[in-house]
C-alpha cells in the first residue's frame, strides 16, 4: 500500500542566464532576455514528491514535520532570497531552473532519509515547470 | 490511443489525528497541531483519474455523466460535511490523508466500471497532496 | 501617495453551523449540510489590506515583519487547527465565516498599529468569501 | 540526467458534442448539455512535456524560443478564436478534449524535433482534464 | 456590522463579435481574432458581491441556499452551454462581456431580493475581467 | 452604464532593498533578506484597471488590443528580465513594490487615454499584493 506524498515550498530569488565563454550576441542569441545584464528574478515553487508504505500505526508516509525541517533548512533557507547566479553551487555553470531542480534532488537524495524520493518539480513561472527523477 | 482523463471534485470536512493507544505527549509529538483536541478540518480536492481508449464513435473516454454520477453518489455524499474521525470507514483509525486517499481509490475500484483506474490524488491544502495508484 | 497592502495568511479549522435553540429540523433548514453533527472543516484564507502614505525613506506601507509578526500571534496561533465551535470567543453564538471576519477585523482593528486598517476577507472554499470593512 | 520541461499556453474556441447519425435524443443522451444547438466554448490550457538531456553547456533540455516559436506556429495560431466542430481536422469526428489532445500530440511528435515529446496535457475546465502519451 | 460575500459560479459558453453594419475589415479592425467565423468560446466564472447585516441569530448575511437556488435557475440553467450571439438577450447587440456583466447584474438586480446586491464580477480568461456595480 | 475592466499582464524582474545611508545592520532590521546581498526575484502580476461606459456600438469599454499595445510597450518591455534596482527610475530610490505599482500607475495614467484609469495592482508574491488608485 505505497502512497505518493507531495509538499510544497516557495522561494524568491534572481539569476541571469550568461555563458562566460561566449560573447554578448552568442548569449543573446542562445537565452534571449534571460542573458539582460544584472539579472532578473522569480517565486520558485518547489514540489518534492516522496512515497512509501502507510505506517500500520500512525497512518503515514512520513511525517511532515521531517520533511518541513530538512526543506527549511536545507532548502529555503539557502535558495531564498538569494541571488543564484553567485552561488559557490553554480560556480562556472548557467543556474538554469533544469539545474536548480536536479541540485535540489541530489540534495533531499543524500540528505532525506524517512521516505523514498520520487520527484522534484520546480515551477518557475506559472507557464513553466521542470521535473527530474534522478 | 489510450486516453487519461482526470476529474476534480471537492468536498469539506475535519478531522483529528489521535492514536488512542498514546499518551496525550506522545501524540503531540507525532501530529503536533493536528492532535488538538476538537479537531480541525480542510478542503478537499479530489483529483480521479481514469483512462481507456477513445470510443470511436462518441470521442469519450467514458461519459462524464457517469463519473459525475458515481462520484456524486460514492463520494461527495458521503464525505463532504462530516467528520472523519466519526466515520465508520476509519474506526481505530487514524483519518490521515494517506489513508483517505487508499479508500478513495478502493471505492472507485470496486464501484466504477466505465473506465480503467489510474491514479486518485487529493489536495489536503495548497502545500501537500497525496496520490495512490493501488 | 497612499497605498493599500494585502497580505494573505492560511489556517485549518472546523466548525458546526448549530443554533442551541432551534430543534434538528429548523437547523436543517437553515444551515443544510453545515448542521451535520460532529462538524466539518475548512482551509480559510485570511486577506488583510492595510493601507498608508509610502515612507520616504524605506519605500514602505509598514514593514512586513510587524504584520507577520502580529498576524502570526493573533490570527494563526489563535484559530490554526481548531475548532471554532468550542472557541470561547464564539460562545453562544453560530461560528459563520461573516462572524469570524468580523472578529479577526476586530483583533487587528484593536491591536494592529502600524498602518490604517481596510479590510479583511476571507475565504472560506473556492467559490465563497466575506469582507469586512467596519 | 534527463530533465523533463512543461510548458503551459492558452487558447479559446468552441466546439459543439453531436453525431451526426444520432437522433437529437440519442445524442442529448451521449452529451448531454454539450450537444446544446449552436455550441458552447471554453479557454483550453495546453500543457505540453517534453524531455531530454540538460546541454552541458546551455544547461537546458531545449531552448524555450523553439517550443515557444513551434506553439505558437502550429498549436494556437491554429486552434485559438475557432470552432472546432468547423476545423477539416475534425471532420466526421465529433472534436471532443479526448481527440484534440491526441491532435496536438500528433502536432507535437511530427514537427517539434528539439527534445523528446513526452506528453501533452489539456484542460478543458478547472474540473476536467486530458493527456496523452502516445 | 455589514459584511460583504461573494459567491462564484461557472459556466461554459461561446460567442462571436460581430457588428451585421460594419465590412468585414472593420469587423475585423475592431473585434480583432474574436471577430473568427463561427466564433469561439469561454469558461466564464461569475462572481456576485452581496451585503447586508449579519443576522442576529442566523450569523448570516443571507442564506447561501437561496443565492445557490436563484443563480443556478436564472444564471447557470440560462448561460451554461449556450452561444451567447444566438440568444435573444443579445439579439442586434454584440455580446461582450460588458454587456453580459450589466445582463447578469440586471437579472440578480430585479429577482434577487435576499440581500443587497453590490456588484458582479465576470472572469472571461485569466487575463480579462470585468465588474458592473449598477 | 459604467463598467471596470481590468487586465492582468506577468514579467519577472529582480531588486535588492537596500539603503546607501543606513549601516548593514540597519538595513537588516528594515529589509530582513530582502536586504541580502547581490538581490534577489519575483515573478510580478500587474493587474491594470479602467473604467468607463459601454460604447454602443462596440459593447466594450476601451478596445483590449489598444491596452495591450500600451501595456506591452510601456510596461512589459521596460520591466520585464530586468533588475530594478539597476533603473534609472529608482535612482536614489529603495524599488519596493509600493513604488513600483506607483511608478506603474503614473505611466498609465500619463500615456494612456483610451479609458478612464481606476487602479493599479501588483501581486509580488502568492502572500502579497499593493494597490494604488492615485
């Protein structure tokens, strides 16, 4: 009796999309206004999907309070409000939201350990999400 | 061509989650605020999803006036407006989502015979959901 | 320059639409579904507008924090995860959403200094919401 | 590392639910209220998945400027301000949500080559929705 | 103590702007892609605004089983699934959704006598919306 | 017969509140981690209002493809992908969203003269809104 549990969290933060190698009309070219100078921002929503068994006793995957602790401190408190393009994590890579998503998989996988992790869906604007399963 | 077609249905109702066999520590410790005493409750959004191939004639996976029909009277009847800790269905029990979601998903199984179940999801608030699949 | 600031806060909660005087029937005929015993629940919203000339100096209608700050002791501690029913404030009279803005208008009309109240709305589903202005 | 994108656009049209070899009562009976005369219409979401490996160099599965250059062209230029029931693609085939997200999965698998379709999703409605994967 | 609700509804319709006086280049000039042959179509959601005092014993601002009643009878039954260019509300008048937001405040105005009516609100897409407070 | 229109259009951009004549501690007990270094983002929803009566002829207010024209060119292409806090228009000036929506009002209601200009309203976040009517 596998069930999937999915939580939501949000954070604000900036980046500008700018390969250092290339030149001013090759960035352009390649990421359009994402490459505009000093950056712009979005309200990241993060959507962490994890599943396992429902505890015979307590009648749950696990508990939120776990999940809401590891997200708080390892998720919120170091996306938000940030600006990602300087981060040490995205040193010399784009912080594209296809890379933001697969850090923060790698980031629940090593670091969460009282349910299975399934997926991490990250929705950059409401037109726009992306989703890695490892 | 096989076809998903999801439905939403809504419904409204409290809950609390207390393990009768805990001491009143233990179970704070467990549900934190949702061991308080009268319970509390939410708005549910159930998500159905069900697939099958397109009818060649009518375009349908199946008729929405069935699921509708068999939702009405299977579900939003029985649950919308009620207390779940009071239910039946969940003596010795804890009604958490997880298990709210497995019930679901068995009414369905058993009752609904116009299309193939896939998946019920249930929205217990903006931050989390719960999906089984069987 | 005056601008309004609206700031949205979310809290679980349960209530019983009853009147002590009235028998079963009458109930029934005035609040339906919501008299169903052992109650119901739902996820209310809370929409505060505040509103003030912009600082000259910090750009701001007030500082976020001291409405966080003030809405998170007052309004979410107070009512997240309760039953309005058994609340003190309530006693004696039917927990409708029209009451319960009224009485959280009242909280931040009493307690709330750093900037002129507007309104408060709730909601209470997807397709219900009250306002309170004074 | 394959990363699956979702990218939402929007598009308005009518359609009317009505077999042409059906007598008026039998299709009142199929489709109820959508085989009104004269149709009816609804703002359709478009979601559509695609998947593939993050570039090493841009950080993404596609560039958005294609999907978005690819939609716009031969998703809503087409389908955006019509009649469905009046489209050739539709002829002799009632042009339920079922059939056009199998359309525009077509649309998609034939001429968008920048990543891996994975699925298109509509919504016809905030209660119903459609997807297909081929 | 006056409180506002608001109550929304939904319906499905479709439309053609269309002026019978004008060339097909100034319908075209004027109505843009919502002047497309066969029209095309909507989900409206309707949002209606009452007030009135709460009563002392009820707790409510009217009853939400009357205002359900009179909409689904004299705005859902009446709208939902219909053309609105064919109806004879609209007959020689292009049915904007100006004129459907002043129609739908026209109708709750004469029949709706259970609280005071403030103002309707008519959501035609995401982007657009109109209000009408008489 | 006077009737609101309004209008929602999205850009993404990023600032930092941050004030040059204040101590970095200052600005942390003003800002909290809107203060943080080198900024941070949001995705903004700009909702424009308008008012006036129904043309006779047209049934509209003010026709939406000459808003939009204003709104793309005004608006979204000044704001859009941008750091606000890099614009000479908050030269000197902490770019709040109070002052954005001002500054947002002030441009409509120089430039634009096709309807009556009612209200502005910005949405930074899920949790947040500012509104100015001038």
């Amino acid at each position: 009796m596998k069930v999937h549990l999915t939580r939501r969290y949000h954070f604000a933060a900036s980046h500008r999309l700018h390969l250092t190698d290339c030149s001013d009309d090759e960035n352009r070219a390649i990421y359009g206004k994402c490459n505009n100078p000093h950056g712009h921002g979005h309200n990241y929503s993060v959507e962490v999907t994890v599943s396992g068994p429902v505890d015979a006793a307590t009648g749950m995957v696990c508990n939120l309070a776990d999940l809401d602790g590891f997200s708080n401190k390892e998720i919120i408190e170091r996306f938000d409000h940030t600006n990602l393009s300087m981060m040490p994590l995205f040193e010399g890579k784009v912080p594209t939201t296809e890379r933001l998503c697969v850090e923060i998989y790698d980031i629940y996988n090593k670091g969460f350990k009282h349910a299975h992790l399934e997926k991490v869906r990250i929705e950059e604007t409401a037109k726009n999400s992306f989703e890695y399963t490892g």
